[in-house]
C-alpha cells in the first residue's frame, strides 16, 4: 500500500502515532515519560496538615481542677481520718472491727488523692484519681447510710444533728464525683494521650 507524502505514515491528531514510540498531545509527545502521560502530584508528596502534630498539648483546666480538688479532699479527709483513729482504742468487738475499716480506707482514700493528683497535674495517669475518688465516695456512702440509721428517739435536737450529719457526708461526696468527671472528661483524656505519642 502507498504511503502519501514520502513514505510516512498519517498522524492522528491527539492520539497514538503508529510511526512514534507513545502517545501525542496536539503539542508533542509527554518528556521523559516514555510516551505515558505524568502521575497526578508529579514532583513532590502534600505535605501533612498541621493539626497533625504529636507533641504534647499543654494542660487543659479541667485536668486541673480535678488535680487541686483531689488536695482539697486529701486535705479534709486527713482531719477527718486522724479523728477515726484516735476513737479506735475506745472500741471493742464490732464496733471496733468497722472503726478500724473506716480508718484504713480513709487513709488509703488520702493516699491515693494525693499520688493521684500529682499524677493527673503531671499527665501520667489519671488511674489513681479515678479510684481515690471511688473510695472517697463510698465512704461518703457508708457515713450516710449509718448516720440515717441513728436513732434519735423523737428528739427535734438529735433529729436535727442527725440531718446535719447526713448533709455535712453529701457535702464531703460533691468534690470527689466533680473530680472524677473532670478527670474523665475529653480535654483531658487528649492531655493524657498526648503526653504518650512518641516525641519526634
């Protein structure tokens, strides 16, 4: 068959020329691509977005909070704890028995409050915090639950003594289960992991 124009072949516009090592574009073939055209983004990786970091954050209020309350009630429940104390070699028998309870879990209570929060505060854990104040709220529990259990025998006095026992366990149970929601709280949970990540 007779080629037209000396011999060459046909171009076809915008396509593959038969005569050509690739393909063509309406101005010539792609470079140093060996005819294929170039991969999107060809030069260079996007760089990361800068939200993206992995140092840590600093420490958010909430986290510290948590950490000065848990002083406030390792501060209280010491006083509290050393006036159990002294009452124990008072005592006898069962009485002697769940005095003696009280005062071990509220000095483990005091403990607790005070590594908790130093941990919490230095963005270790906050795993001791959220136990010191499940034990500070059982406690609380316990002296609501006895002292509602008082009798005092139709007298208005005793009957109001009683209820100022009662409110002063509530008042005692308030900055515990502020502390554990704080200390559960997101803005400290990003606290915690951010004092994880691997530092670069």
């Amino acid at each position: 068959m007779t080629q037209p124009y000396g011999g060459q072949q046909p171009q076809q516009p915008g396509g593959h020329n038969p005569g050509s090592g690739g393909f063509q574009q309406p101005g010539g073939q792609y470079p140093n691509s060996g005819g294929m055209p170039p991969a999107p983004g060809y030069g260079g990786m996007p760089q990361a977005s800068q939200e993206y970091t992995s140092g840590p954050i600093p420490r958010p209020g909430v986290a510290t909070t948590a950490g000065v309350l848990a002083y406030v009630q390792a501060g209280i429940t010491a006083i509290t704890t050393i006036l159990v104390w002294t009452g124990v070699p008072n005592l006898e028998g069962t009485a002697l028995l769940i005095q003696l309870m009280v005062a071990l879990a509220q000095t483990a209570g005091v403990v607790l409050l005070i590594l908790g929060g130093l941990q919490l505060m230095s963005g270790k854990s906050r795993t001791l915090l959220v136990v010191a104040a499940i034990v500070e709220i059982a406690i609380c529990l316990f002296y609501m639950i006895v002292y509602s259990t008082l009798d005092s025998g139709g007298i208005d006095m005793l009957e109001g003594a009683k209820a100022v026992l009662i409110g002063s366990a509530i008042f005692f149970a308030i900055m515990p289960v502020i502390a554990l929601v704080m200390a559960m709280n997101a803005q400290t949970t990003q606290f915690l992991q951010s004092r994880r990540l691997p530092r670069q």
